[in-house]
C-alpha cells in the first residue's frame, strides 16, 4: 500500500479529486487543511477507510480511476494533524492481518 499526504491542497487538485469522487454527495468539500491519499489493493483501501474514520474525524472519499467500476485509491480528508494521525494509524496496520 502505498500513503502520501499533501497539505494546503491547492485548488486545481481538489477538483482533480472531486472529478474523480466514487461516493457520497457530489458537492465539493470545504477545502480541507490537508488530504491523505492511500493506494493499494482494493481489500486494503476498504480496511485503511475503516481504520481512518475510527482513529480520528476525518471524512474519507473513494477515487475511481479510468472507468466507474475501478476504484484505484482513498482521499482522506482533514485539517493537518487528523490526517497525519490517520494515516499512521493505516501504516501500523498494514502488516497485520486484523484491521
């Protein structure tokens, strides 16, 4: 799996994510402080979404990719330290077999 965060996220890569939202309401999100984003196998994203809405109060998105059936990544979204919590806490799971 495969985590990264962008803090202050810029205008044009909100849209870019908010193109590409699988669920939820179609509105934008109030611009967050920063956005985690995990990549992996979609067993794993499920596992990392439920790991980050239990650790800290963050809202998370899925991302599809090129056709609407594929989801290729999560966008957690969150003011700075939310996200960095959150993402931790799905890198300390990671090798576990128990999310």
């Amino acid at each position: 799996m495969d985590c990264r965060m962008i803090k202050s996220p810029g205008e044009n890569t909100l849209a870019i994510l908010n193109r590409r939202k699988g669920s939820g309401p179609r509105e934008s999100l109030i611009k967050p402080d920063a956005i985690g984003l995990v990549q992996g196998k979609l067993i794993e994203m499920v596992c990392a979404a439920d790991v980050a809405e239990k650790a800290v109060g963050v809202t998370v998105e899925d991302i599809k990719g090129s056709c609407p059936q594929n989801m290729i990544m999560l966008a957690i979204y969150g003011d700075t330290a939310s996200v960095e919590a959150a993402l931790n806490e799905i890198k300390k799971k990671e090798n576990s077999r128990v999310w």
